[in-house]
C-alpha cells in the first residue's frame, strides 16, 4: 500500500497523520492539539515522557512505501530537505524531492498499543497525566510515530533502539545547532561498519558485540545472526549498563 504525502499531513489507508511540528515530536510528546478542526492541524509540545517509561511499550509496526505518483516535490521539502536515516547518510536531513524519489526509501512507524499507553500514564507517567487531566479535550500525548529510512536499515534496529537514537539527537541538536547530524552520520557510519564487518567487535554479553561511535560517548550493541544484525541499543557510556540486558 503506497503512501500518499502532503504538505500537512501524509495518508495511510484510511488514516491521515499531522505533519506540522513533527521535526519536534516523538513517542512519549504530550501538548496541545492546534486548529482541531482544520486541515493543518498539529501538536504544540510541552514536554516529553521519561525514557524509563517508555521501556517495553514501544512497538514497531507496519512498513509502507511512499506512493510518488502522489507525492508533489513541495510537499516533500516544506519543512526543508527530507530526514532520512541510512547506512552511508551524511546527515540525518539531506535528502531533496528528487534524491528521495531515486532512493530506495521505506516509511515504518513505531507505536504504543491503547493498553499499555493507559497503563502507563495511570501507573507510571504522573507528568503527562496531569497535564492531559489540565488540558481537557485538546490535550494529546503522541503513542505513534513514522519514520523516513532506507529499506535496508530499517530490517535491523530494534524500535527501542531507535528511540535511544532518537533521544540523543533532540539532545545534541538543542546543545549546538549541527552536532546532531554529525552525531548521526558518525552513529551510522558505525553500524554500516558493522554491517559489513559484523563479527570483529567484541562480545560483552553472551551473544551480544558492542561496537563504539567515534568522537561521541556512545556504543552501539548488536547481535549477529548469519547473515544478519540486530541493532538493540544506542548508549551513552553513563548510562547503566543493565538497562540493555533487559532488551535480549
């Protein structure tokens, strides 16, 4: 099933999902849902949910290819240049209408099912609950996400791993205005690293190699499946190691 995309929102089957303000979304957001009734409607964020929150809720879902019969050139780089993630991407945001088109792209979207979201906020998310409570019928967390990358990555990391990724780059991008591409190109130049060099890393767990990002604190921990790799977590060298294990 193609994907059609607008200016405002891109449609998969019978659901259409906002496109305004999604450079600054991400699973977990929560805010107040703008012009509610209008076709460019979109969140205006207010914080985001706990990382620790958010661990074994997140689950990756279908995977769609962009329809670009549909799909007009404006529509694709009304925010600026496409965000692509890929093995041998220089940035995270580089691709234009034309590059994206010749590129062998896939939309997959990471989700939260209605279950484990209401459990989370009732048990665990005291923030994003009360806020949604204060904010009445326009308050929206966001529980589902597409992302833009190429087919062959988005086979090996685990949805978990993406939002490690996900989080460092909103990090490193709100400290330097640049650091956060750099750190992307650096994070998949390992993992194409890995990629074609899957057994030369060290096993630290098990089954499990990690392989380090140069120039930033971070480690990418993988398992090698001939003739695969699954990439589990992106850490930060602070970050409690344990935290990993409980993703085997």
């Amino acid at each position: 099933m193609g994907t059609k995309i607008t200016e405002d929102y891109f449609e998969f089957g019978v659901n259409k999902y906002f496109r305004g303000n999604a450079h600054l979304v991400e699973i977990g957001t929560y805010g107040e849902k703008k012009d509610p009734i209008g076709p460019k409607a979109y969140l205006d964020p207010q914080n985001i949910v706990k990382r620790e929150h958010l661990e074994g809720r997140v689950s990756k879902g279908t995977t769609a290819e962009i329809n670009w019969n549909q799909t007009t050139e404006a529509a694709v780089e009304v925010n600026g240049r496409m965000q692509v993630f890929g093995l041998g991407v220089s940035t995270a945001s580089g691709f234009t209408y034309e590059r994206a088109k010749s590129a062998n792209l896939r939309l997959f979207n990471l989700f939260i099912v209605e279950g484990k979201l209401q459990t989370m906020l009732n048990k665990d998310a005291n923030g994003a609950r009360n806020y949604l409570a204060d904010e009445g019928s326009d308050g929206r967390i966001v529980s589902e996400v597409w992302v833009v990358m190429e087919a062959e990555l988005s086979e090996i990391i685990r949805p978990v791993a993406e939002l490690d990724i996900s989080e460092a780059l909103s990090w490193y991008d709100s400290v330097v205005s640049g650091v956060g591409a750099e750190f992307i190109k650096r994070l998949y130049d390992a993992i194409d690293y890995i990629s074609r060099n899957p057994e030369i890393h060290p096993i630290v767990y098990k089954n499990i190699r990690r392989a380090f990002i140069r120039r930033f604190p971070y480690a990418v921990y993988y398992i090698y499946k001939k003739p695969n790799i699954i990439v589990l977590a992106v850490f930060h060298f602070k970050r409690n190691p344990k935290s990993w294990l409980k993703r085997i």
